[in-house]
C-alpha cells in the first residue's frame, strides 16, 4: 500500500489504532475542502491528527460549488480589498504550486449585447482590468492567467457559439481558475494529508465533542469509542452547529443546472450573463468535464433544517433559464436540463441578502473548548485551514513547525510524483486532466478487466478509474463512485449505464 491510498483496510487499520488509545494533537471534524486542508496542514507540521467525516470526502458543501478558483473580483467591487486580494494569491497558489494539475484557466465571455447599456460595459471593463492588477498583485504570471481583453463577434461567437447574433458587438473576455472538479481537489488534499501521516476516517460520525476529546461512531459497525486529542477542530461547514451549540450560520443555496455541451454548441469559453437589474452578479454557462455545461448560480437564503443533499426549487430553475435566455439565439427549456445540484454556503449569520453576505471566515472557540472555522470560500480553504491551526497550536500550547502548504503539491501534481508508476499506454487526455502526474499509476496499478475501456458508451471515465477510485482515493460504495470521484451521477440516465462498471470492479 502506498503512503497515499485510502481504502477499506487502511482506514480498519487506522480505526483500530485510534481505538487503541493515546492522545492525538488534533482530531478534525469534516471531510469537506476545509477540513482536509486543516488535516495537511497539520500532518505537514508533524503533528498527529485524525480526520474524521460522517459521510464521504466532499459529501457536503465542497462538490456542489461552480468548480471555479476565484480571483477575487466581486470582492474588490464590493470594497473588500482583503479578501480580494487573499484570494487572488491563493488562486495563484493553487495554480502555480499546489494542484497545477487540477486548476486551469478558463476563459469567461461577457457578450456586449444592445441590452447592455454603456455604463454596464464600462463597469465590466474596469472590473476586468482590476481583475489583471489582482493577478499581477499575486504574482500570478500572465502566462498562468492571460490578460483581459475585447474581442470581435467573430471571436465571440467561435468561444460561445449559441450566443445572440443579433445586435452583437464583439465581447469582453477574462480569465478565472477553474477546477476539474472540487470533489476531486478534496480527495487530492486528502490523500496528500495521509502521505504526510495523517488518518483520513470516512463513515465515522463525531459527537459529544468538547476541547480535548470527541466520540467516534463507526457509520459501517456502530462501534463507539473515545478519542482524546490537544485539540478538537470543528470544520463541518453548515453542520457546524451541530458539533458546536453555539454557532449561528445563515446557509445560502447555490443552485446548478447540467447540460449536454451540445446544448451550448460545445463552447469552448463561460458564457457570462448579467443578472437583469442587479449590478456585479452574473450567472455562468462553464464547460465543464464529461462533456457537460453547468449552469449557475442562485443566492438564495436557506433556512431551518439542513439536509444531507440539498435540492434546487423550480424558482430558481426557472431563474437561470431566464437569465441565460436573455444572451441566447434559441432559448433554452427544462427540456434540456439533464441534471441538477443545489449546494450550501455556510454564511456567519448577518443581516441583508445572502449575496451581499461577507464570504469573510471566522475562527471561534465554544464554551467547552472545541475551536470552530466558520464561513469563508473554497479558494481559501489552505489560507483557512493555517488560521485555524495556528489559533489551536496558540491555545493548546502544542509543538508544531512551521505552515508548509503555500509550497507543498498536492498529489498528482508534476512536483508530487514520488509514487508515480510509468505505464506502457499513454493515458487520454481526460484521465490526465482528472490526475495528472499520477494518471499513469491509474492504468498501471489495474487488475480489473479491460482498464482501459470507458465505464460506458460515451462517458470518457476508464474502468480502471473505478477500480482506483476504491483502491486509492477511500472510496467505499458505488454512490461515492459515481458522485464524487466522478461525476457521472449527475445524469440519472448516466448512473444507471456506469454502474455496473462500478459494482464489478468494487473490491471483494
């Protein structure tokens, strides 16, 4: 087993080591982006430390975003110069250093239709070339993230071909990270937290959790057990009331559709839309992985209990039909939608419009000892995850070096290759965008029956993905398969043709 695979028996083994006893420094609750981040953090310093999630990796917040590395911008116009400058250089990071291999630049289009008027143009320009002075702020090179600039129709149209003709003058094009997929970020996190000695625990449930110690449940066995620990950290994101009483959060549902590509005739840029009468907020036709277009985002207040799987509401459905429509030469219908997501935003409780809700973090510490991070965006997870840390190593006196992740790779990136196999067949390119560095060790490490085929007519996913996704990366059921280090259950009609695949590979 190598010192990054996660699965059945090395969590059984890191289960009963924990079982055992002996005191951790830090015990993170929350398998989300944040939670992850803090678990490499800490193994990375040299302390010990278990993470532990009810569910999957990225079960909750973290694969329902719009799979985008934001730079910042929106918030340099709302005059929050902090956090847009923080997540410029932590877009940068991640680009650059951290995940290059899971983190690209995606090209975002904003067509300059008669609807538009001047002062709305002038707005996204400006807003385009401080989006150029973040960049260069961060030290991300041009090369990395190309500079703004206007194009043509012609262009246009080449980079979005379903946008309106009519009327067209040309577009103003920017560029953004995006993920591959963030479910997968979070698994590379993980994965990179357990090569550095972490224990990465699925299915395990925490509760009565105070500043030194928390229970465990076994989600699989029903088993119980204590763990002592330095330190208890809270990073379970909307649910974080519910390890800690105290906590007040104002959840905001962002909601998705999915598309065939087709349906966008397979666009090659993120179809940008001005939301009608609202200034800076857009929604986003993405061309994303397996051929799709998602479609978003909704900012809509979420209130009372907090479900395992969020839905969208016909409201906003009907919302970003509406609003896409309005740059569209055929209008869109639900007809064809192919799927759907809704996810929450785990907002500090305050007053106003969700959107308008500082996506600012916060660290606090309950009355019993448990520190908490509250709040914040995904592309701050590694910016979060050191503040948390440095705020419980502060409280519990702990031994710990220094914050080493603005420089450590993750796994599958060019400079983390210490386990890559070479393979006598060239992986597809779509195996590489999912794992870069590591995609060799996908096809090599195989046993299953023709690895190399696709789960399914259509769906670029190999065989030998399924199988790794169970022997490597803690997968431990055919959902956490197909939903999270694939997307292929997205699309019902996709789930039901893959899963097979999925079942006959699943270890036994």
């Amino acid at each position: 087993m190598t010192a990054t695979a996660l699965n059945a028996a090395r969590r059984t083994a890191d289960l009963t080591a924990l079982a055992d006893g002996g005191t951790l420094d830090v015990v993170v609750i929350g398998g989300g982006v944040t939670g992850a981040g803090i678990a490499l953090d800490a193994a990375s310093r040299g302390l010990s430390v278990a993470l532990v999630e009810k569910h999957d990796l990225a079960f909750g917040t973290s694969r329902w975003s719009s799979k985008l590395v934001h730079g910042g911008l929106r918030y340099l116009a709302t005059g929050n110069v902090g956090i847009a400058r923080r997540s410029a250089i932590e877009r940068g990071i991640l680009m650059s250093r951290n995940a290059p291999h899971l983190v690209s630049a995606m090209p975002q289009l904003v067509p300059l239709l008669p609807e538009m008027s001047p002062a709305a143009r002038a707005l996204v320009r400006v807003g385009f070339v401080a989006g150029d002075g973040l960049r260069k702020l961060a030290g991300t090179s041009a090369s990395v993230l190309p500079r703004s600039r206007r194009v043509d129709a012609r262009r246009a149209v080449e980079l979005a071909p379903t946008v309106r003709r009519d009327g067209l003058d040309g577009a103003f094009l920017a560029y953004d990270g995006q993920l591959i997929d963030d479910a997968r970020l979070v698994t590379a996190i993980a994965r990179t937290a357990a090569q550095h000695g972490a224990r990465i625990l699925t299915r395990v449930a925490a509760d009565e959790a105070t500043g030194t110690s928390v229970r465990l449940t076994d989600q699989l066995t029903g088993e119980s057990f204590e763990v002592t620990a330095h330190a208890v950290v809270n990073a379970a994101g909307v649910w974080a009331g519910e390890v800690d009483a105290s906590i007040r959060l104002r959840p905001s549902r962002g909601t998705h559709l999915v598309f065939d590509a087709a349906a966008f005739g397979n666009p090659t840029a993120a179809l940008t839309i001005p939301i009608p009468g609202e200034l800076n907020r857009f929604v986003f036709a993405m061309p994303e992985q397996l051929g799709r277009v998602y479609l978003g985002l909704t900012d809509e207040d979420a209130p009372g209990p907090i479900p395992d799987v969020p839905e969208p509401t016909p409201e906003e459905i009907a919302f970003l039909l509406d609003t896409v429509n309005t740059a569209l030469a055929t209008p869109l219908t639900t007809a064809d939608v192919v799927g759907s997501y809704a996810g929450l935003r785990p907002l500090i409780e305050s007053e106003g419009h969700t959107a308008d809700v500082s996506r600012e973090h916060a660290v606090t510490e309950s009355p019993n000892g448990v520190v908490s991070v509250i709040g914040g965006k995904l592309t701050e997870y590694r910016y979060m995850a050191e503040d948390v840390l440095d705020r419980a190593i502060a409280l519990r006196g702990l031994t710990a070096g220094p914050c080493r992740t603005r420089n450590l790779p993750l796994v599958g990136a060019p400079a983390n290759s210490v386990s890559t196999t070479r393979s006598d067949v060239e992986p597809p390119s779509s195996l590489l965008a999912r794992f870069g560095a590591e995609a060799p060790n996908v096809i090599a490490r195989a046993t299953c029956d023709r690895p190399t085929e696709p789960v399914a007519d259509g769906i670029d996913v190999t065989r030998a993905e399924f199988e790794y996704a169970y022997t490597h990366e803690g997968a431990l059921t055919v959902d956490d398969v197909l939903d999270r280090r694939t997307r292929i259950g997205l699309v019902d009609a996709d789930r039901i043709r893959a899963a097979q695949a999925a079942e006959e590979v699943f270890p036994r």
